[in-house]
C-alpha cells in the first residue's frame, strides 16, 4: 500500500509542477530565436516512464506546443497508439490563444478511437486514440495530458525533445524510475541533452532535459531524422512480453529472445516435402535449388500482415503460410526458410531495419527500435544470397536498396550475430539509354528511345512493370513533364525474371521539339529520364547533403535533322570531375544530316559536410546550366 501511495504522489508531483513550471502560455513569451525556421514550438514537454514489473510499466506525458502557422499544424495532432497488451487513461486536452487564454477543454467524445491497421494488414489488434484541433487562428496552443498502462515490455520509445523537424523546444524532460532490478540501456545522440540519476536502495530515477532548441529545417538530401534531431534511445534489458521472457544486453541476447519465437515454426507437410524435392531433385547447383524454392515460394504465397498480439513478433507456423498461401515478413522468411531447409540448405532468419527512417546504425547499442523487418540469409559455400520474402515481382538475390548495405541480425540456436547485408555499388546501378530522334521543319519530332535501368535504378520503374498501359502511360507523361509529348508505343518489361534489371521502350512525337527563329531552328536536346541528381544546393542549407546510393548513368540522343538544313552550331563539349562524381556531355556531328549527343554521370554516394557545398554547388549548376544549352541548325 505504502509502495502504491509513493507512486501516486510521485505522479501527482510530476504533473502538478511541471503543469505549473509555468502558466502563461502567451505566443509572444516565446524568444525570437525559436520562432526561427520554426512551423511549433513545443513550450513544455514531459514524459515519465515508470517500470513496476518485468512485463509492466507505465508511461505518462504532459504536452503543451504552440502552433506558429499552418504547416505546423501536425505537430499539434494528438495520436495515441495501443493495443490489448496497453490501455489509455486521464486523457486532458486544453486549447489556448494566442496570448495564452483558455478557449476550451476538449470533451472525450471528440477523441476518435479506431483501429490502426492498412490495407494490407489481415489481423491487427493495434488501435489509436486520434485527434486534431479544429482552431485556425495562428498561433494557438494546445496541451495534451495522457498515461497509458502496459502488460508487456519489449522496448520504449525513442525521445524526440523536438518531436520533428521546423518545431522548437523552450523546454523538454524525459523521466525514467525503475526497481533496481532491472537495468536500463541508454544512450543519447546529436545533442547535449543534461541528464542527471538518483537512486535509493529499491528504485533507480533517470531524467534528461533539453532547453531552448531551436528548429531543424526539413531540408532534401539529408540523413535520417534519426541521425539528425536530438535524440535519447532507450531499451529495456530484462524483457518480457505474453510469456516470452529475454535479455536484450546484447545483440547475442537480443537474437536468443528471437530464437525462441521461431523454436518448432519449421515443420511441413510431407507432400510439401515430396513437391520441393522432386522440384530441385535435378537441379545441378546449390545456387539454383535456391532460386528455384524462392520463384516457387513467390509463387505460392502473398504479403499481409500479421501484427496481433505476440504476432507482432512471432511468425505463423510454416503449415499455416503452406495452408493459406499468405505471411508477413516474419512468416514467409520463416516458411522460406523451412522450404530451404527440406532440401538441407541452411539459412538464417534476419532482424533488419528497413528503409531510410529504421536502420541498425549503432552496432555497439542493442535496441528492437532499430529494427522492424525480416529477410533471409543463405550462406553457400562461394556466394551468400539475401532474400526479400515479402515481395512476390522482386527478381531472386534482390533486396532493394531499402534493405542494402546495412547491418542484419542473423539468429540462430546461440543467438544473434550482426552482419553486412549487400552493397549495391555505383557502377552497378546503372541507366543506359539510345534515343533517335527524327526532327521536323515545324519544331515537332519523332522520337525512338531504348532504356535500361539496372540494381537500384531498377526501383525507379520496377512498379512500373506490374502496372496497366494507361497507368504506365500516365506516370511517365507526368514524370517527363515536356510539352507536347505524346506515345504512340510504350513497352516496360522486367525482361529477366532472375535479374533486376528492368527496360522501357518507347516510340512517340513531342510537338514542340525545336524552336524557329527565322531561318533557324533551335534545339534542346530531351534525355527524356533526367539527372538523378539536384541543379543546384541552397545557399542557406544547412544540413549535409546526403546520398545514400550512388549510380551511373550514360544517355546517347542521336539527332537526324531535315534534309534542307545544316548544323551551325553545336555547344562546346563539357568534362567535369568533383568530389560528388563526374559528368560530361559532347556533341559529335557522325555524318551529313547526324548529330550524337552523349551524356554520362557518374555519383558517389557519401554524406558531405557543409565545407564541400561550393565546390558540389558549382558541380550541380554547371551541369544543369549546361543542358539548357541548344544547338543551333540553319536553313540551307
């Protein structure tokens, strides 16, 4: 009883004087410093965490951020996320003018509450509490107070004092109180958040407190909100969740949790054992009884997902995949991997982080929030192949560059070992084109165009593939953006199942190709696919300028001009090297009535620093400015 009053009056404490740290919530207290590339300004944040149990803890947040305009608007949504392992309790939401007064408290019924769940998501028992205020007169303010209660642990939140770029942070605290059994791992990144701990013989007090942030822009080209804003990671070390206990220390520990849920999940019926043998009986290779099961297995099953309960962790049994033909990530890794195993092939079931904004980008800190994906790794004995499971088009041995380059958890029986998933290199990613072009005395042209795109350039048409003509037709004309462009033919294929490598063809007119001046027509060259890459950085950037893959691109336009006119004039040719990449463009006229265009880039992937934007500035304009440049043909 004495434990549950300490803990109530703590609480009690905690709100009382953080609510009250202060009480006038007029916009123009806010220091002009912090209005600067700011869309909010969060005037007072806190979040406590309080651990009372293994698989039990509870999380309170007191929240009250100014709206400066209405891009900001976002930041004053409330979204409350739970599940049947969570419940919300003593929602409070207050808004306030714009010098601070009181206009209205909200009333609970004005709080939806619905299932979270997405298309393609088949069982889900996750729900958010959602709600957004219906106030437009800048600035106003908002405050939130919650506590939701949990019956598992298995990870917490990361902190974000500024929650997102363009929003300010007068002030933020982060509590964490826990018994002493059981441990904390933390560790914060970009920023000099104090922290300070105090600890008596049954409890441990951690609290980290941000003032006075100004606003990080959301610029283009950047790292990882992760990698950018202040942030504290948390992970609990002893864990729990629906009976799974574990140890998250280490990442060996981390995949001996993981193991568990994957122990027995691997058994199939005997006619699938029989199909798959007598499927790769005469295959000669290794290599190709892979590929073989994986086509089969793309075949075979569909993506959904499964996030319910333990589910959200534990995947379906490989009978349930092999019955009803559908998985998530856990489950069709898990049932790729029993299919291989049938045929004695070993591989591991991998824990990744996916896409730019999930990533394992810190080896020597175990967390689960780094990670929110499976795939499969197959060591053979002169190559290992990666396996993306989820998707039923992706050619064999191709992950994307979502999954590329980056640090995968391979579990096993001892647990769980980080290892480099593939490296797709900027000489492998790769656009190759041929466009001949026919032009007219009237400005319009013909035109013939052939293109390759290979590895992650792959992804920029690989949708394309599946979808119908008239949405190939459509995404394209949008994607061009040339004046009067129109097909008269249009093929995208992935012509080798086996390879990422996708080709478009194209054949079509563009009405307005060349422009008349007299006795002269003046053309701009059309590539069609552009550069990759910006026309230039902003003089008031300030974040680095990132590039997570790099590429290589060659485009060859071979010009056939009318038969009463000659080249007068074509630009000069242009070299460029700098430390984004390399660049030229020349013009070579082949025979009468011939001009051959050709244009190749070639860009480093890299984070570069502020240092480099002139030189990488002057690369991007020059490039860019050069390709308005026009050729010049005479009448004869």
């Amino acid at each position: 009883m004495m434990k549950r009053f300490t803990y109530a009056l703590f609480v009690f404490l905690f709100f009382h004087i953080s609510s009250n740290a202060q009480s006038n919530w007029d916009s123009d207290l806010i220091p002009d410093s912090l209005k600067e590339d700011a869309n909010a300004v969060i005037r007072h944040s806190s979040t406590q965490y309080v651990r009372t149990g293994l698989s039990t803890y509870e999380k309170s947040i007191h929240y009250i951020v100014t709206i400066l305009n209405e891009s900001g608007e976002s930041t004053a949504e409330l979204r409350i996320y739970y599940d049947r392992n969570s419940s919300v309790d003593d929602i409070s939401i207050r808004l306030y003018n714009q010098q601070g007064e009181s206009i209205r408290k909200v009333k609970s019924k004005e709080v939806a509450d619905y299932a979270y769940s997405n298309s393609y998501t088949l069982f889900t028992d996750s729900r958010i509490k959602h709600y957004t205020p219906a106030y437009s007169h800048y600035p106003y303010t908002v405050e939130y107070s919650y506590t939701t209660k949990h019956k598992s642990v298995v990870s917490f939140s990361d902190w974000y004092p500024t929650d997102w770029f363009d929003t300010a942070v007068e002030f933020a605290e982060l509590s964490y109180s826990t018994p002493v059994d059981f441990d904390l791992k933390y560790q914060a990144f970009n920023t000099e958040i104090e922290y300070s701990s105090t600890n008596d013989e049954k409890t441990i007090h951690h609290v980290w407190q941000a003032k006075n942030l100004q606003a990080i822009p959301n610029e283009s080209y950047t790292l990882s909100y992760q990698q950018l804003l202040p942030v504290v990671m948390l992970s609990p070390v002893q864990i729990s969740f629906e009976g799974y206990e574990g140890n998250f220390e280490t990442w060996q520990s981390m995949g001996q949790w993981v193991a568990q849920l994957i122990q027995g999940r691997d058994q199939l019926p005997q006619e699938r054992l029989a199909e798959i043998t007598n499927l790769t009986d005469t295959i000669t290779t290794p290599k190709l009884k892979v590929k073989a099961l994986y086509e089969y297995m793309q075949a075979k099953t569909r993506y959904v997902n499964v996030a319910l309960g333990i589910g959200g962790f534990q995947p379906l049994t490989a009978l349930e995949v092999d019955e009803k033909g559908y998985g998530d990530c856990k489950a069709l890794s898990n049932y790729m991997k029993s299919l291989l195993q049938g045929i004695g092939i070993h591989s591991y079931y991998t824990v990744i982080g996916n896409g730019k904004y999930r990533e394992i980008k810190y080896p020597d800190y175990s967390s689960l929030n780094q990670t929110n994906h499976i795939i499969l790794c197959v060591p053979l004995e002169k190559d290992t192949i990666w396996l993306e499971c989820t998707n039923q088009n992706y050619p064999f041995g191709y992950i994307g560059a979502s999954n590329a380059n980056r640090f995968g958890l391979l579990i096993d029986e001892q647990g769980g070992t980080l290892v480099k998933t593939t490296n797709y290199l900027p000489s492998e990613n790769t656009r190759n084109s041929t466009i001949a072009v026919v032009l007219q005395e009237t400005g319009e042209a013909r035109f013939n165009s052939q293109t390759r795109f290979k590895n992650y350039l792959f992804e920029s048409v690989f949708s394309l593939v599946h979808s119908s003509a008239e949405e190939q037709k459509k995404m394209l004309l949008k994607a061009f953006s040339i004046d009067g462009l129109s097909f008269t033919n249009l093929e995208i294929a992935n012509p080798e199942k086996s390879l990422p490598l996708a080709t478009v063809s194209m054949e079509g007119t563009i009405s307005r190709y060349s422009q008349k001046a007299g006795s002269r027509l003046l053309v701009k060259p059309h590539f069609l696919f552009e550069n990759l890459f910006p026309s230039r950085l902003d003089q008031d950037r300030k974040a680095s300028f990132f590039l997570a893959n790099g590429y290589t691109t060659n485009d060859t336009i071979q010009f056939e001009i009318p038969t009463d006119y000659t080249i007068e004039f074509t630009p000069k040719d242009l070299t460029l090297e700098s430390t984004l990449g390399n660049y030229s463009l020349s013009y070579e006229v082949t025979e009468e009535n011939k001009l051959r265009i050709i244009r190749s880039t070639f860009i480093k992937p890299g984070n570069y620093e502020p240092a480099l934007f002139p030189e990488i500035d002057l690369f991007l304009r020059t490039c860019s400015g050069k390709e308005e440049d026009k050729v010049v043909l005479k009448k004869i």
